[in-house]
C-alpha cells in the first residue's frame, strides 16, 4: 500500500506516477524472474537414487555377533563406516560368489572412498560357517574391507527377520550336503548405522558405486 498524497500536488504526483509505474514494472519482472527460479527448483527436487530407498523403512543396524577372527562384534562396532551388509554361505555355489565378486568391483570404483566402507558377509548357515571358514572365504575375496559374522541359529534368525532376509535349508543330498535358499539383497547402511538403501542383483556396480558416494559424502 502506497501513501496517499495531498491532491493539490499535482507536479508531485505525476512525477511520482511515473515512478511508481517504472517500479511496478521492475518488480513485476523481476518476480517473473524468481518465480521461474522456484519453478525450476520444484521441478528438480534432487537427482534420485539409482538403488531402492529404504531411509525410514528399515531399523537400524543392531546386532550381537562373532566375526571372522573369533572377536565378539556388534552393529555398533561399524559406525563410522558405510556397511554393506549380505546373508549367505561359504558353500553357495553361484549366488553368494557372484555378489561378493560384484562387490569387489564397486570396491575398486570408489577409489580413496573404499576406506570408508565395510562389507559384512553374515552367515545363514552357522552350522558348517566357522569363523575361520569364513575368515577364509572373505579373505579370498578382500581382507581389507569384508568380514565375516556368524552366530548361533537363534540369533540369526532373529537378524534375519529384523531385515525381512527370507532363507531356508534345502534337502540334504546322500552324502549329506546340502545347499541354503536365501535372499540376495545388499543392504547400505550409513556411517551412523541408518539403512539407507538396497542392491539387487539387477543393479550394476556403476550404480551401486554411484550411490555409496553420495550416502558416504552425506556423512561425512
């Protein structure tokens, strides 16, 4: 609202006028301007993620379990790291080979970044998977960054519908082998143990590694 101004001054309100239509004229431009710009910024919210996200889905991760060299371990003796976490079994015959060497590659991507990560290979076969089997089959795969857990049947149960893992022991074969279904998902987990987001067998170690810095960088 414009004050109002003594009729008598003519002189002064023409001049006034002119003003006040030039400014109007400024400022109708430029809210044009800025409304373009909020417009755009609606339209971009924020590049998506290339992986599922699981933020506010998935509790975070908790967990009582001995790792690969015999140690007692928990959810909280990762944080700090970004954690990948997957289920399966040293004696898996594709499944669990093919995702760990996945990994690998999106390990080797993330350069300098890979120091900010661990990758947890958890066991839903405790029974044959010892520590030192499993300190074996990670350590074939990468030492530096992937440990092995396991734990009793009960707490790997427990774990396991903690994050909806679905895995079951197959018929044993004459010889007594036998082979475990399992899920296959990669679970991310963020510095402060939060799930953030979940790899599939159909995503690529581009888009995995893609993803890892951009939860690694929010972190930090």
């Amino acid at each position: 609202m414009f004050p109002t101004f003594d009729p008598t001054l003519r002189t002064f309100r023409t001049r006034l006028s002119g003003r006040l239509r030039g400014g109007m004229r400024r400022l109708r431009r430029t809210a044009a301007v800025a409304g373009a710009v909020l417009l755009a910024a609606c339209s971009h919210p924020g590049e998506p993620w290339q992986l599922t996200n699981v933020s506010g889905h998935l509790p975070d991760l908790d967990f009582a379990l001995t790792a690969d060299n015999g140690q007692s371990v928990t959810g909280a003796s990762f944080r700090g790291d970004t954690t990948l976490v997957y289920f399966g079994y040293t004696h898996c015959p594709d499944v669990c080979p093919e995702t760990m060497a996945r990994l690998m590659q999106v390990i080797a991507k993330l350069g300098p970044d890979a120091d900010k990560v661990r990758i947890l290979f958890i066991s839903v076969d405790p029974a044959r998977d010892t520590p030192q089997a499993l300190h074996a089959y990670v350590g074939a795969f990468d030492a530096r960054h992937a440990r092995g857990l396991t734990g009793t049947d009960a707490q790997i149960e427990s774990l396991a519908r903690r994050y909806r893992v679905a895995y079951q022991m197959e018929k044993r074969d004459p010889d007594g082998s036998y082979e475990v279904t399992h899920s296959s998902a990669v679970y991310v987990f963020d510095a402060q143990g939060h799930a953030r987001l979940l790899a599939t067998d159909h995503d690529t170690p581009d888009a995995i590694a893609h993803d890892l810095r951009r939860v690694i960088h929010d972190t930090a």
